[in-house]
C-alpha cells in the first residue's frame, strides 16, 4: 500500500468512525465550543472597551484641561479666553470653550414628577464648541433659546421620554428637544462617592444664554474646557494655567482629562472587569477542556481492542494510532469551529449589552484574531492531547493484552478489592448503580469533575449575582430601615439648627417630623500602611433621632465621642471596636472657611451597611469640628396621610435647599443596576448551563454505550427496561450528587477568590459577602443531579431497539 | 467435591419447579429471516422441536447453522418470523415484550459463552442477581447454595477480573442455577475455555440435567454433544438429524477434543 492509499484508507476507517459516533462527536465538539467560545467572547470585551472610550472621548473632544472657577465665582464671557490666550503654550491649545456650569434642581412635573438636583451647562451647539461636545443620542439639539438637551442616563433611569418639559428651580419650565450626553458625564458617581446615581443628578446641556437666564448670570461664565495639540505637554500647559489664574486673582482648579471620573472609571474598569471575564473563561474553558479530555478519552478507550489487533496482525503502531487520533482532530475541527460560532453568538451579546450598558456615541466591536486564535490553539490542543493519551496507553501494552475480552473490565485497585468485602444492603439491582461507580473511580472521578467544573462555573456566576444581591439588599434595607418614605434634605451650606431655613422645612406641610444633622468629607488614614479611604461623615443624634445607623458589632449607641464605621472601611483601616482610627477632616474655621485637621477617634461600634464609604458620629461632636449648633441635612418624615414625594414637592424651591432624596430611591436605583448586571450574568449563565447539560448528557451516554453488554444481560434476565433504567438514572444521581459537591464546593471557593481579590479593585467601596441563595444551588442541584438523572430518559429508544441476542454476543 | 473442585449436584432447595409439566418446549413451523442490507437471511427454516421436561439436549452445527438463533426463540430473546415457540405453556411467539420479559425472568436461564457477568459485582453478588431477577426469597442463601454447588465458595469474595475463565463461567452457571427456572440454555458454554475447565463445566451442566432441570446446550463441537440425552443437528438453519448421539450416550471422562 503505498503511503497516498493508506492515509486514504485511515482517513475513510476514520470516517466511518465519525458516522457511527456522530452524536458523541458533535456532542463533544459543542462542549469544547462553549468552552473556547465563552473564553474567545470575554476576551474581546476589554478590547472593545477601550476602543470605543477612545473614539467617543474623541469624537465628543473630551477637554484634556478645565478651568473651574470656585463656587460662586462667574467672570464676564472671553475673559477666560483672554486669559489662555496668554499663556506661552498657547499656541500648542487646539480648541477652547467657555461655559456656564451651575447646580440647580428641577422637576419634570406630570404624573411621574421627579424633583432632583440638577447641573446646568450653559455651551455652545455650533461650531464655536468643539470641546466636550454633546451627542444628541435622541431627538435633535436646541435650535432657539429656552431649549435643552437633557443628559440619556437621567432620562433612562427616570424612564423619561425624549423630549418634554422640566421646571428648573422655582422657575421657569425648559424645552428639552433631545437627550444627550457631553464625555465628562459617560458616569456619574453620585456625591457620597456612591455608585447606581444615574437618577440622581439631571443635567441639562443648554445654549450659554438660556443658561446664563435661568442663573440669573447674564454674560457670565464659570468653566473652560480645551483641548490640546497632539505632542502638547499637558503638565507644562496646566501649569502655566494655575500660575495666570493665580495671577489673575481668580479662585480656580485647573484639572486635567485624568482626574474626570468618567474617564477615570470607564478606563480603571476595563481591566478589572476583564479580570473577572477571564477568570470565568477560564474556569468554563477548564470545565469544557476537563469534559472534552474525559469524553475523547472514553470514545478512544473503546477502540483498543482494536489497536490491539492491528498490533497483532503486525501493523505499525504510528499507522494505528492515526485512526484514534483522527477522533480527536474531527472533535478539535468541529469544536473550534463551532467554538468561533459561539464566541461570535456570546461576542454579539455582550456587545449589545455593553452598547445599552455604557452609553457612548461610538461603539467598536472589530473582530479580535488574537483572542479567537488563543481560543482555537487551546480548543485543537484539548482533545487531540486527549485522544494521544490513551492512544499512547493503548501502544504500549502487549497485543494480547489489548484483544482479551473484558479489556475494560476495571483492573484489581485497592477500592475495587476494598469494595468487594462490603456487604451492602438491599437486591444486586439496588447496589449495582453504586458498585458501577466504584468500581473505575478514575473513570467517575473524571466525570464527576467535568460536570463539577461546569458547576462551578455556574455557582461562581450566580453566587456572584446573590453575594452582590444581598449585599444591596442589606444596603438598601439598612438605608430605609422599614420607613421608605424618609426624605434626605441636603442643604446648600450650613445653617444654626434654629434657623428660618431648617424651620420653613420643619413646618413644611405634609412633614411631621424632622432631624437634623451634618454630612461632612473625611478621609481615613489606615495603619500600618498609608492607605487612605474616603468617607462621607455622618452626624446623628445617637439617642434622639428617628433614624440611626444599625450597629452589628459594638455596644448600643449613645451620646459621646467616637466614630462607627462599615465593616469594610474597619477591615481595609486595620481597626476593630475600641480601637482607634486617623481622620483628615475639615475643621470650621469662620462663618464659611475651613481648615483641615488630623484627629484620633475611637471606633465605637461598626454599622450594618455594607457600603465603606458611610461613617456615623453623635450630633454632639460636631463641636470637635467647629460645627457646634449648625446644620447641612435634614431627615424629614411624611405626615401620616402624606408621602416622600409630598415631601420632596413642599421643599422644593424652599430657601436654602439643595436636593432632597427619599432613601426609598437607593434601594430603587440599586434594583434598576442590578438588572442591567444580570443580564451580563445571565449571557454566561446560560453558556455554563447548556454546557454541563451537554456535560451530563454525554458522560451518561457514553456510559449506556460501555454498559450495554450488561443492561442487555439483565434484560436477558427478564428485567424490565424501567428496571435497566432505574439503575442508570440511580448511578448518574451518585455521580451527580458527587459532581454538584464538588461543583458547589469549588464555585464557593472560586466565589471568595473573585470577592476576596477581584472585587476589591472593581468594588472597593463595598463589603461583599460571600452568600450562595438557596436558588443557586436548586439551579446547581439540578444541573448536576437532574440533567445527570434524566440524561437517561433521551436514550429510552435507544435502549428499546437494543438488539439483545447480538449484544449479548459482542465481544466488547 | 470431585477433583476439579466441583461439588455433587444438590436437587434440593434451588430447584423447586423442576418437574413441572411448564418445562416442555414446543416449537411448530418457526422461521426467522432477517434483512442485512439488501439480502434477506434465512436463519431458521420451519423448525419444529419438542423438548420434554428434565431433559438434556445438544444443539450442534457448523458455525452460522442458527443454533444460536435457535437458543434465543427458546430463550424469548427473540421473535420467529413464522411459527409458533411455546415454553413453559406459554408461547413466546405471540407474547409481548412484557410477557417475555417474565418468561425469562421466570422459567428460563442462560449460559454465555462469554460469561456476560457483570464486573462491578463480586461472584457471590452476580450469583445473587440470578436469584433476584427471578424474585426469589432468601437470594442470598440461594446465591450461596449455588456458588458452594459450582464449587466456588471460597471465591465468592471475588470480582470477576479476578476469576480464571472457567471459574467465570462456572458463576454464571451458577446465576443460572439461582434463579431456580427450570430450564437452563447454555450457549457455547465452553467455547471461551481450554479442555480443563470446559470438562468442568460441562460436568456441572449434566449433574443439572440428571436433577431434573431442562439443559439445552449450544455447541459447533460434536464431541460435547456425546454426552447429552438427545442430539439436534442443525444445517443452514433447518434440522437435519434429532436423535440419542451417534455411537450412544459418553462418559464425560471419555471425552476428547
């Protein structure tokens, strides 16, 4: 036979092989499709990330400086300007613009009426703007004074259509004609330093005269945005800039692209998002490779006998393994092909998802070869490792060996020996399901592991989503504390606790009750390392106000000196109750100047919330910071036939009022994040689920096809085929209940490895629990039990048509 | 027990039913085609065969004669094409897959030629699936009194990989023998075996056949066959000889091949 004829006939034995195997093949090739698949379409995301924040950020021409005037300072139009135009890297500025940047509040009125703070970004719509542009994503821009834009996160979160009216303050009602949104705001991270505030801050993009109205600022502006020349040096440039604003006796920050949160968070994330898609990839790629290796392992076995008489009738063996070795090429050409399918399918979805998830202008998905060629290298290398494996134990024992009958009988091993001294209980019918699995335990572990590793998958996506869940859940519960309708009023600046301020909201129709309190920045100085937290100080009166913090570790609340803190903050500082922790906080020097102090406070108690950015004091230390008798918040309580948003309508426009929020509002912008989460869970929930279905299905399978010799026997003995089955369905629920240990075991320990490591960067402020909800391991249970159990069930006529008398005398 | 380890034959306790006027076999006018691809293969051409209660018979042919096919009608493995297969009283032919089920599980017992034990069970547990499937009380004493009769128990602690060839063969007679039907159908019984062992076994089958119990053994080896009452001699599927074995009735220690 010449060397063209003989691969020929490998290659028609090899394809006979795949016609009689097909289901088994094809079935192996999706698991390893899944696998390669979830790891090719994860790991495309990172890179989609950042090419789209690059051309959004450029093409809205996101400012790499701002001028930002302090709070209350306006300066005539161009004066800015003027002032750039002075500097000796003028030159090397692009583009410039002024705008007008106020806070204010407004109210969409109508049914759903919202009352919320807003911002005011007073700009131009032509040409004379080309820094931090708005992109009008609905509707068209404001083409006549009085028009707005108002910003697409708001109006998503506020389910606001896309054009209609908004009072602004106490006055007059604005045309927004669109929504939109300018680069600077792509995130928003509401002021506690809190994540999920979308809602909670209207922006409103308007011509700079519409907006120099409604702030009563004619021909005043307050901001300066501008971009620089390509090679420009960005630091020298803002340097110069503090130094003509110094000069120029403007109180002013000159900030740089980087110190933007959007930019900050959108890029910082990508990364540590893909930690995470990698690391799930990876466990799904493990768990498909781990099932491939096991499957591909189990198809070639049953061929040794094979290869043991082409040993015997003297073929070479590099000629006889070309044929199981070709199983594992067909799995490998399949699975990464159908692998690149699935990674496009999963691709697709997450890049739909990031499109409604992140709200940019210009989305790029490009194909990534890299990945995908990653995927593929490890989606060929899984079975054909797997097929040269027990190819290479099939080569190397004698050819006698090999052709005995009973070749898979599992050899002596000390457990197969042990088990035989065991009498078990119950009929030969009831043991055999156990006595199967004992009797290969490197065959069931295999299997048990590739179901548990798809398991695992799945435990560590969804634990993920309960561990989260709950952790809100127990945030928003500890916010509202029964009493959703509690109102936070933030005032503009601080005011004596008598004043005609506090008391026109006290006295405020529909509210019955008020407390008030403070809220201050602070920051926290861990020991022994110079970490430094952030936290928003909070002061409440310990043993008066209707509202106080739960307190989880410590003794009850009380008058006094010391400080609560979260359980994470006191982790993250090094500290615990009764010791002691270092806040850089401002201190009250004058009616409305500051300084900033460094004092020890004790830690008194921790708070149920697990969000590390809330600190708690009594009422009464505010006079360690000069705050002695004056206020800034105020908790107001509906009356009994009223309600938060009664509440928020009678201090809207009160003197003195900043914002108002009902907690209630928390918990809701908490649920509406959680769904967009969800959905980025569910795309790989759902791909870990199909594949330790697929996993189960085919280990059962094959294990009908090994046993038929025996379920023939026992039909021999006049066992019904129910009985055949139950025997099956019996020893894939042992395998399962192992598998979904395992699984649960090993999902819980990937679940503290990702709470433990990886959401400390992507979620520093929150303390996150390790919780597995009892939802998660039904679902675990049954993937792992139930789809092992009812595998059976899809093989009944397989098992009817099997001819016995012809069974019975195969020689394996 | 005998020097090749086999105990004497103990008609008591396991085989109960032995005697029975339900052991007769009765096959009119069966045949059994089958369609292999395009061609259709006759395996069995109008056989007729009465087999009376506690007797011991040999079926012999070259290979491909159908005598297996031939086994598995008797067996309700399998359905004739034409004709009539009555065991029993009961007739297999015209029985649905249920009811042949119970046949099986009731009235016959099969020998493999190769062995078909189950690997995950101990001797004495394959022994005792014999006594299970035929839903008998006490199977584990039943499983022991069989294992002690084929002279394994001793081995009983012993999973089959552990087994010589012959003493598998002997548990799956002893399977049979658990099971207390009252027919037992050993195909090629020793077909796996070297002389040894399969005197052994062939010992064992005719010390059941003198207890009562209906043997009907398959063999290519006329040798075998000298040592059954009656001889059945079968050629492209139809019968061509049925009588006492040429030359009378062997002594087992006669035998020779």
């Amino acid at each position: 036979m010449t060397t063209g004829s003989s691969l020929g006939f490998w290659l028609r034995w090899s394809w006979s092989d795949l016609r009689s195997r097909w289901v088994a093949v094809v079935v192996i090739a999706l698991v390893l499709a899944i696998g390669t698949g979830v790891y090719a379409g994860l790991g495309s995301t990172a890179t989609w990330r950042r090419l789209s924040n690059d051309a959004s950020f450029g093409q809205l021409g996101m400012h790499d400086l701002r001028v930002t005037l302090s709070p209350g300072t306006f300066v005539d139009e161009a004066t800015l300007l003027e002032l750039m135009s002075t500097l000796d890297g003028a030159s090397r500025i692009e583009a410039a613009a002024e705008r007008l940047v106020v806070d204010s509040q407004v109210d969409t009125g109508g049914d759903t009426s919202v009352l919320v703070p807003a911002r005011l970004v007073g700009m131009a719509f032509d040409e004379r703007q080309a820094v931090d542009t708005v992109w009008i994503r609905d509707g068209r821009a404001p083409s006549t004074d009085g028009e707005a834009v108002l910003e697409a996160k708001f109006a998503d979160d506020r389910d606001l259509p896309d054009q209609g009216s908004l009072a602004v303050g106490s006055g007059p009602t604005v045309q927004y004609t669109g929504l939109g949104i300018a680069p600077e705001d792509f995130f928003y991270e509401g002021p506690e330093g809190t994540i999920f505030a979308e809602g909670e801050l209207a922006i409103l993009y308007l011509p700079l005269a519409t907006a120099q109205n409604l702030a009563d600022r004619p021909g005043a502006i307050n901001d300066l945005v501008l971009t620089l020349a390509e090679g420009a040096d960005r630091d020298e440039i803002q340097a110069q800039l503090r130094s003509a604003v110094g000069v120029s006796g403007l109180g002013a920050t000159v900030s740089t692209r980087d110190d933007n949160d959007a930019v900050r968070v959108l890029y910082e994330d990508i990364d540590n998002d893909q930690r995470f898609w990698n690391a799930l990839s990876a466990l799904v790629l493990g768990a498909a490779a781990l099932a491939a290796f096991n499957l591909v392992n189990r198809v070639v076995e049953a061929q040794r006998r094979e290869i043991g008489i082409g040993m015997a009738l003297g073929v070479p063996r590099k000629q006889l393994a070309i044929r199981p070795l070709l199983i594992g090429m067909q799995v490998a050409v399949l699975g990464t092909l159908a692998g690149i399918g699935v990674g496009l399918l999963i691709g697709n979805a997450f890049g739909n998802l990031l499109e409604s998830f992140l709200p940019l202008p210009d989305h790029r998905q490009p194909f990534q070869f890299g990945v995908y060629a990653q995927a593929a290298a490890l989606g060929l290398l899984v079975p054909i490792v797997a097929s040269a494996l027990p190819v290479w134990r099939a080569l190397r024992v004698e050819p006698i060996e090999a052709i005995r009958t009973g070749h898979l009988t599992a050899k002596s091993s000390r457990l197969t020996d042990w088990t035989g001294k065991l009498r078990l209980p119950g009929s030969t019918m009831t043991q055999m399901p156990l006595r199967n699995v004992l009797r290969n335990p490197r065959r069931t572990t295999l299997t048990a592991l590739g179901v548990a590793a798809a398991i695992t998958a799945l435990v560590g996506v969804l634990g993920m989503l309960d561990s989260f869940n709950r952790t809100l859940d127990e945030g928003s519960a500890e916010f509202t504390k029964g009493d959703r309708d509690r109102v936070v009023v933030q005032l503009d600046t601080f005011y004596p606790a008598g004043s005609d301020v506090v008391s026109a909201i006290a006295d405020a129709p529909t509210i019955s009750a008020t407390d008030t309190g403070l809220r201050l920045p602070a920051t926290a100085l861990a020991t022994p390392s110079d970490d430094e937290l952030d936290l928003l100080l909070e002061f409440v009166d310990f043993e008066q106000a209707a509202w106080t913090p739960t307190i989880i570790d410590g003794p009850p609340l009380a008058s006094g000196p010391g400080v609560v803190v979260a359980q994470k903050a006191a982790d993250d500082l090094g500290t615990a109750v009764g010791e002691t922790v270092t806040l850089r906080h401002p201190i009250r020097t004058g009616p409305l100047s500051f300084a900033l102090a460094e004092s020890e406070f004790t830690v008194v108690g921790i708070h149920a919330n697990p969000i590390r950015t809330f600190a708690f004091l009594d009422l009464g230390a505010a006079d360690d910071f000069g705050l002695g008798g004056v206020v800034n918040l105020v908790q107001a309580y509906p009356s009994a036939e009223g309600s938060a948003t009664d509440v928020q309508r009678a201090v809207f426009g009160l003197p003195g009022v900043a914002s108002s929020q009902p907690v209630s509002r928390i918990s809701e912008a908490i649920d509406k994040a959680l769904d967009q989460f969800l959905s980025f869970f569910i795309v790989t929930a759902l791909a870990v689920l199909t594949l330790a279905v697929l996993i189960s299905f085919n280990a059962t399978r094959i294990t009908v096809e090994e046993r038929q010799r025996e379920h023939a026997t026992m039909r021999a003995f006049g066992f019904p085929l129910r009985s055949v089955l139950g025997v099956v369905i019996k020893e894939g629920v042992v395998v399962g209940v192992v598998a979904t240990v395992l699984g649960v075991a090993g999902g819980a320990f990937f679940l503290r490895w990702m709470l433990s490591s990886l959401a400390t960067t992507t979620l520093p402020d929150v303390g996150i629990d390790l919780y597995l909800s009892p939802t998660t391991l039904a679902i675990a249970a049954a993937v792992g039990i139930a789809a092992v159990a009812i595998a059976p069930l899809f093989l009944i006529r397989r098992l009817r048509r099997m001819n016995l008398p012809d069974t019975l005398r195969v020689m394996e | 027990m005998d020097d090749t380890g086999v105990t004497e034959a103990q008609p008591s306790g396991i085989d109960a039913r032995i005697g029975h006027d339900g052991t007769r076999i009765d096959l009119d006018g069966v045949t059994k085609r089958y369609r292999i691809g395009e061609v259709d293969v006759t395996a069995l051409e109008d056989i007729n065969l009465h087999v009376d209660a506690a007797a011991f018979v040999a079926i012999v042919g070259p290979s491909g004669c159908g005598k297996t096919t031939l086994l598995n009608m008797i067996g309700a493995l399998d359905v004739p094409t034409s004709g009539t297969v009555r065991v029993g009283g009961i007739e297999a032919s015209g029985a649905s897959p249920g009811e042949r089920a119970k046949l099986r599980r009731h009235t016959v017992s099969f020998i493999f030629q190769t062995f078909n034990l189950f690997p995950s069970l101990t001797a004495f547990e394959n022994v005792r699936f014999g006594a299970d499937a035929a839903q008998q009380q006490d199977s584990a004493g039943r499983a022991e009194e069989a294992l002690a009769q084929v002279g394994l128990a001793e081995r009983s602690r012993h999973f089959p990989h552990q087994l010589s060839g012959g003493e598998q063969q002997r548990v799956a007679i002893a399977r049979a023998l658990a099971s207390g039907n009252p027919i037992l159908l050993a195909d090629e019984p020793t077909g796996e075996l070297d002389f040894r062992t399969g005197v052994q076994i062939l010992r064992v089958l005719e010390e059941q056949a003198r207890a009562g119990m209906t043997v009907l053994v398959v063999t290519h080896n006329r040798e075998i066959a000298r040592i059954a009452d009656r001889v059945i001699s079968l050629s492209s599927g139809r019968i061509v000889g049925d009588g006492p074995p040429p030359g009378g009735k062997a002594n087992i220690d006669d035998l020779q091949w």
